[in-house]
C-alpha cells in the first residue's frame, strides 16, 4: 500500500526520489519522507505530513544533495498519519529505512528493543526494524548482513529499503509478501515499488522474487534468494512507453483511463480472437489440455476484480455450462472448502499484488485444484509468477485508485476464456461467431457511450446534494450494478448500495424517497419487463430514477425519470459497455463534490496488507 523509492548514482538523487514519489502517490498519500546520504556521517531527513507536493516544498527550501537515498509515500497502518509516523525511519543518526507491509510480531520485538535500550519516536513496526538492524549492524559491521540476520526474526509482510551513512555507495533491499522491483539504469540503479516510479530513468526492470535479499550499487546488482544462494533474476523491459504513467491533457487519471478503454479493451482482444472464434492457443500452451478437464470454475478476487468474477459467473454457466462459484479472497483464505473434482481455480487482480488474493492463491495451490489461472494487468507481478496460467489484459499501467479499464478489460479477457471453455463443451461454432462479432463491436460501442458524456455530466448534478443512492440491475447486470455503486462511493463518498432489482421489495424499498436516488442499468434483455416493473415500484415511492438504457427498451423519460437511451449492444458484451456510463457519472459527481478523484480519502490503489 505504501510506494517505496530508492536510488544509487553519479548524480544527485533528489529529484529522481521526488518523482518516483509523484508516481507513487496513488499507493498511499497521508505523508511522504526521504533519506539521503552524501558521504557526511549522518544520514539527512526530511518527512512530511499529507500529500508529496509537502514534501517537495520541504525539500526546495532545504535540499538534500547526496548520491544515494530511499524515500516513501505512506498509507497508514500501525499509528495515525503525522510527521513522527512518517518513513524514512532511523535508528541513530546514520541508519533509515523504509517499508511497505506489515511486521506482526512488531510488539514483541519492540519491548526487547526497549530492553536493550533502544528509543523509540514513533507508534510505527517499521521504526522496530530499523533498531532490529542497528542492533546487528553494530555487532556485525555490514549493512547487508545485518538486513539479512534481521530477516528471519520478522513476521509479515515487507519490502524494506535500508540505507547508512557509513556506506554510502550502496542500499540493500529485501521482500517477503509486498512487492519490490529495480530499475536496472546505466552507471546507477533503482528500486521501487511499482517499476511506474521509475519511468523517467529506465525502462528496464528485476523483479525481486518472495524471500530475495539484494545489494543495490550503481554498477552491481547481487541477489540472493531465501536460501542464501546467489541468484539471477530476469530482466524485463517495460513495454508501454513511459508516457503512460502521464495525466496528458486530462485532468484525472480516471478520466483518462475511462477514455483508454476502447484501445485497451482491442488490446487485450488482439491475438486472442479471429473475426469468428477464440485462439485458444493464446491463452497458452497448456490451456487445450487444461480446458477439457475443467469441470468448475473457482474465482477468487476483491473489490473491483470480484465484480469482474461476479459477471464472469453468468457467462460460465450459460455459455460453457460449467458450474462457476465466486467468492471475495478475503472471505475464501479464512473458511474451510469442499473443492469438487477438477476445479479450475481462477484469480483475477489488476495489480497481481493484492494481499489477500495472493493468500487465497497460495492456499489453493497446496488444496487440489486441477490448476490456477489469472487475469492481471501487472506483468511480473507475484499473481502472474505465481499462477499456472496467466491471460494478461492490456490496460496499461492505471495510476487512478478507482478502477476503470482494468474493470473492463478483466471482463474482455473473460469472456475470452469463456469462450474457449464454452467451446470444450458444446458451444456451438455459431453461437461463438455471434458472440465474438459483438464482442468486436465493443471498443466503437464504448466510444459511442463517452460521446455521451455530456448528458451524463448533466445527469450528475442531481447527486450533488444526496447522502445515499440505490443502484440496481438484474442478471449479468447485478454486478455491473455493484460496481457502479463502488465507484460512486469510493470518489465521491456518496453511500451507495447495489441490489438486484427483484430484491427491492425485500426490504431496501423501505429506504426509497426523493432524497434517495435510484439509478438502473437496463440492456434490452428478457429481464427488462420485469425490470421496468421494480422502477415502476421505485416511482410509486417517489423514488427519482436515473436508468441507462437500450433504446429500444421502450423505458420513457418523464417526469422523477431521467433517461440515457444507449445504442444497441449484444446481450452477453452488455455488461463491458453499461459499465462505462456509470463509471463518469461518478466521476462528474465526484468532480462536482470536490474531492480527490484519482487518490480519494483513505484508499489506496494496491492493498498489499491484509
Ligand atoms: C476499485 O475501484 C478499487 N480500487 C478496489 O476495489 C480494487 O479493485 C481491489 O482492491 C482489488 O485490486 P486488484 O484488482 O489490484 O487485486
């Protein structure tokens, strides 16, 4: 949840550490640090509460010139956001460090730390780490090996950056659990987080695998793996232009990203169907094999990737007849399975770093399961190195906390692997022509929705004054629901609730009024008959609609009823193409409200602790 950055060069550090920070920011922003070495005796500090710009006030007034440094963007867990809490940590005046996951054992170490008379400044675990170091540090003399005999004492998930004064041509990085990548540069070298904070100086990354120690110098890299062996990790270039981690002429990443998703959406297409069918080659090697054995389907994801799995669910069982469960990760690692023969176990992230799908993933792998497949939109991350089969969607980095083109590229690619599980099992060639022609139609029928958007904008301004809102939606548009009401919460802190509609008279109708609005996604399917009798319901109550809907579905507008009259769409792509309404009508709601719509309050993008 927290970004880390660190950098070792000729040059001075400062404004590349700043800038990784920038690029951070979407993983936490309640106060942001840096720790800079220069060759003195001291390591040099400076931390700030809130957002990065505090920081970089900070240090243009009083710079921190040096040639090696970490620096960090925190998202709170252990003590309350302020300037103490704040990373980098210390212990005495040459040792910092910084840290994103979560040390569980961190009290016991802390009172042994304090028995040997270690001070501590902050309510953090992190600042019990850095004493753990110093305490090796002094009876061992080396930075490395004090990092790697403190390893084994910590319990939980981490990415560590350790920098100290006396050595100050190196800084030695570990992790277990949260992610951690280098920039490999030429005459320097990186770590980061997320390979997006290092854009501006390298294209070229190693992802550090669980358990790895490194040694980071401007001309070496050297890697050992939890055993202690000496190990080589591949080095990827990043492929999708350094500009993509920019706002460009937007001004929010969601906007932008909600703008990408026809090209997206026919990247993530590309390779994987013909005018008629699905290759199913390109979803690998194995996955002919694999596919005539599956017998049920597993998804486990969070928030906005379950309601990916959600609609997925739908297309499963009708299309390939295979029995499909779908659960929240963090609800599946926590309870006892009863897993029938010949389950595909399916993960679906757009970070591939999310804790608890990650804990759900390494469950499953040691429970049975015929084999693990994910959708991630993350290459090298641990989701993608650690399944068995990967589809990747191609949505290119988003920097947004709200999800938006990961949303519905995870749903092309599903419905991709639909497509060819159907085909293992009876779907008839023409049924797959049909679909994947409309499937074909979708990145022009998503622009078609955006050419929308200023009647939506409109639309948005009756949200202004409201507390709570109702979404509703039936069948493989429930999720779609779901997901627009997140969206709307999440931006624009608006309560918002996701029913099936039919449900409404089991009880939220009670909390139907003219403060409560109501807005429906309604495709023209055989549901819609019965969907426009649950409105019907809502208007009787006095209930103010708002409904997204297929032209020809005969839903009028009138009024207490607001109406988006959508173009046509196949009844199965629908889902991909109603979402996107709904995602800028929380953004115009959010950007009316005037609150931080790419990095809202309390979230953070990549949920790397429990
Ligand atoms: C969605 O807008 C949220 N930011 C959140 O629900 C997110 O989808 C969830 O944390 C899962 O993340 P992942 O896809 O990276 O695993």
């Amino acid at each position: 949840m927290c970004g880390i950055v660190g950098a070792v060069s000729e040059r001075d550090v400062q404004g590349i550490l700043l800038e990784g920070l920038r690029r951070l920011e979407y993983r936490g922003y309640d106060s942001a640090g840096m720790a800079v070495i220069n060759g003195g005796p001291h390591a040099q500090r400076a931390r700030e509460l809130g957002k990065v710009s505090a920081l970089a006030e900070a240090v243009e007034a009083n710079p921190l010139n040096g040639h090696l440094g970490i620096a960090h963007t925190r998202w709170a867990t252990h003590g309350e956001p302020s300037q103490l809490n704040a990373h980098p940590h210390m212990s005495g005046d040459g040792l910092a460090i910084v840290h994103n996951g979560i040390i569980e054992n961190y009290q016991e170490l802390r009172d042994e730390l304090k028995a040997d008379g270690f001070e501590f400044t902050s309510q953090t675990d992190t600042e019990v780490v850095a004493h753990l170091i110093q305490k090796n540090y002094r009876e061992q003399g080396s930075l490395y090996d004090a990092v790697k005999s403190a390893i084994p004492r910590l319990r939980g998930a981490y990415a560590l950056a350790v920098v100290h004064a006396d050595e100050p041509d190196h800084l030695v990085v570990c992790r277990e659990g949260s992610p951690l990548v280098i920039g490999v540069g030429i005459g320097e070298n990186f770590i980061a987080s997320d390979q997006l904070a290092l854009l501006p100086v390298t294209d070229r990354f190693m992802f550090l695998e669980e358990g790895d120690i490194a040694d980071i110098r401007k001309d070496r890299i050297e890697i050992h793996d939890r055993e202690g062996t000496p190990v080589e990790r591949e080095t990827n270039r990043f492929e999708h232009g350094a500009d993509s981690a920019e706002k460009g002429e937007y001004r929010h990443f969601m906007l932008k990203e909600i703008y990408e998703q026809p090209k997206v959406i026919k990247a993530t297409m590309e390779g994987r169907v013909t005018d008629s069918r699905v290759l199913e080659q390109a979803l690998g090697t194995e996955a002919a094999n694999l596919l005539d054995n599956v017998r049920h389907v597993q998804i486990i994801a969070c928030g906005t990737s379950y309601h990916a799995g959600m609609v997925a669910r739908y297309w499963i069982e009708e299309l390939a007849g295979v029995p499909c469960s779908v659960e929240v990760a963090s609800e599946f690692r926590y309870r006892k399975h009863v897993i029938q023969p010949d389950t595909l176990f399916l993960c679906i992230s757009q970070s591939g770093e999310t804790a608890d799908t990650l804990a759900a993933l390494r469950q499953a792998k040691k429970a049975g399961f015929r084999a693990a497949l994910a959708i991630c939109n993350v290459p090298g991350s641990s989701l993608v190195r650690e399944s068995d089969l990967v589809i990747m969607t191609q949505a290119g980095p988003e920097i947004g906390v709200a999800s938006t083109k990961a949303f519905t590229t995870q749903l092309t690619a599903l419905l991709i692997f639909t497509l060819a599980l159907a085909r293992h099992n009876g779907l008839s060639a023409e049924r797959e022509a049909d679909i994947v022609s409309a499937l074909h139609q979708v990145p022009g029928q998503v622009s078609d929705i955006l050419a929308l958007n200023g009647g939506i904008e409109e639309m948005s301004r009756a949200f202004m004054d409201k507390f709570h809102s109702l979404f509703l939606g039936r069948g493989s548009q429930f999720p779609v629901a779901m997901e627009g009401a997140l969206k709307l919460k999440e931006i624009s802190y608006i309560h918002a609730e996701a029913y099936p509609a039919g449900e409404l008279k089991h009880g939220p109708l009670a909390l139907v009024d003219s403060e409560m609005p109501v807005v429906t996604v309604a495709p023209n399917n055989d549901l819609v008959e019965k969907l426009k009798s649950n409105l019907e319901e809502v208007r009787a109550r006095g209930g103010e609609l708002f409904v997204f809907a297929d032209k020809s579905a005969g839903v009028k507008a009138e009024e207490g009823v607001h109406v988006m009259q959508l173009p046509p769409v196949h009844e199965i792509t629908a889902p991909i193409v109603y979402t996107v309404p709904l995602q800028l009508l929380s953004y115009h709601v959010a950007v009316l409200k005037g609150t931080d719509v790419d990095q809202p309050r309390n979230l953070a993008k990549s949920v790397t602790v429990e």
